[in-house]
C-alpha cells in the first residue's frame, strides 16, 4: 500500500475514534448529589419491602442512609444516567451486602435488643458475631435465648480468641491463665476448674501412663500445667497454659502408682 494511502487511513481511524469518545462523552450524565438522594428517596420504600427488615423492628428510615450509599455507588461513573428501575434492581440483585451492612450498623450503634436482630446479626456477620461473644452473650442470657448461646459458643471457637479450657459456667473455650472466663467474666477457682476436668480421673490417667520420671517431677513440683493436654511442668508449650495445684488425695494417688511402678520395677530386675 503507498505511503499516502496508509497514512489518511490512519487519520480517518483516529478521527473516527475522536467521534466516539466525543459521542460517549455527551451521553455521559453525571447526577448531582440532590438527584441522588431523591432517587434513593424514591425507592426506599421497596428496597425496604425487598429486604424483609421489616420483621426485625426497623423502618424505611432506619435504613436510609445505606439505601443513599447503595445508590451514589451505583451513579458513579455510569454512561448513561441511573433509573429508579435500575437501581432498585442492582441493589435487590445484591441485597447480601445490604443486610451485612444493616447488621453491621445494629451492631455498632448497640441496637442489637432483641433475639431476632441477634439472630439476624449471626446469619450475616458470623465472624464478627464470634469476636463479639463475650458482648452477644450476655444480651442471650438475658433474652434467655439459649439455642443462640449455643451458636455463639461454635462462633467463637472459630472465630474469637479460644482457650484450651471451657468455662464451668457458661461452656465457652475462654478461661485465661489467671482463671478467668473472656466471656462471661467469672473469676474461677482451681477447684472449679479440676470438676470440670473431671481431675480424679486425670490424675488416674497421669499416673497410669507417664514414665516414673515425670511422676516425681509432678510431685516435686506440685502441680500440673494445662495447654490443650494435662502434663508435667517440664512437657508444657510454651505460650498459654494453665497451672492446677495438686492436693494432698491427689499427691497421694501420684505417690502410690510411683510406689507400685517402682516395685514392679524392682521385682523385673531380681527376677532377671
């Protein structure tokens, strides 16, 4: 092809995409905040219908502004000007995101008040739900909601600051190393503690199966350490743990099966 011609070809395939850029340019209408905000007034009340609040207590208001932020999304950088239609279908396409941020808002302004919202506020924010525990659970018991207690406990095993022990009180994995409960705040006793564990029969369990080595560590030491299992000082992580004092029945089941270990020990060996 000659120079020439290739040359005015190239410039009628810019002049050409010159004119479309201009074209799309002009259908370009951006809305001014006022037109935004009436849209958003305009379809709150179906928004509303869509979304089913209704049956957690709110109103239309009580959910303006979100249905106003879904909106102005929406507008932003559009070509063509954004329709009520339009609108009121993106956001019921999308409405998941909505009714987080409607969990979210009850959340944050402690509007939270009844079982419904609670159970609302679980559905769509399980995370959140989890690390807020200690806060949702004492709204539970006062609502006596005890199968919400129940989610809450998976929750924040999953998704909260879980302990190795529960607590004797309200079942959640929360009891510090100063023996106290992150989620119901009960200061606890070791004694409370060793029931819950069902300690004789740990102790049983102890003395059957560690090496006569790690007994005599327990009994010198005097207590066991907790991080998840029940073990002599010297085989504990290091990190979280608990300490459980040994009493003097508990010291003497410890002593007895050393006693009998060293026995067997030494009867082996003059039979040999």
């Amino acid at each position: 092809m000659p120079r020439g011609r290739k040359k005015a070809d190239d410039v009628a395939e810019q002049a050409k995409a010159r004119a479309v850029r201009r074209r799309l340019s002009s259908k370009r209408k951006e809305m001014s905040a006022d037109e935004v905000k009436a849209l958003a007034d305009n379809i709150l009340g179906r928004v509303y219908e869509a979304l089913g609040v209704d049956l957690l207590g709110l109103r239309p208001e009580d959910i303006r502004d979100l249905v106003l932020d879904a909106v102005t999304g929406l507008a932003e950088g559009r070509v063509t000007k954004l329709t009520e239609e339009a609108a009121l279908k993106r956001i019921v396409a999308s409405k998941d995101g909505l009714l987080k941020a409607i969990a979210a808002k009850l959340l944050s302004e402690r509007k939270v008040d009844s079982v419904e919202r609670l159970q609302f506020v679980i559905s769509y924010l399980p995370d959140v739900a989890g690390r807020a525990a200690p806060e949702l659970y004492q709204l539970a018991r006062r609502l006596g909601a005890q199968d919400v207690i129940d989610t809450l406990r998976q929750l924040w095993a999953q998704y909260g600051r879980p302990t190795p022990i529960a607590c004797p009180r309200c079942g959640f994995l929360a009891v510090t190393p100063e023996l106290t409960c992150m989620v119901c705040g009960a200061e606890l006793s070791e004694a409370e503690i060793k029931r819950s564990l069902n300690f004789p029969k740990v102790i049983e369990d102890l003395a059957s199966r560690l090496h006569p080595r790690l007994i005599e560590e327990i009994l010198a030491a005097g207590y066991v350490v907790v991080d998840g299992d029940i073990e002599p000082p010297s085989m504990a992580f290091q990190g979280f743990k608990v300490i459980l004092h040994l009493n003097r029945e508990e010291r003497e089941v410890l002593r007895k099966a050393l006693q009998a270990r060293q026995a067997q020990g030494g009867a082996a060996g003059q039979g040999v």
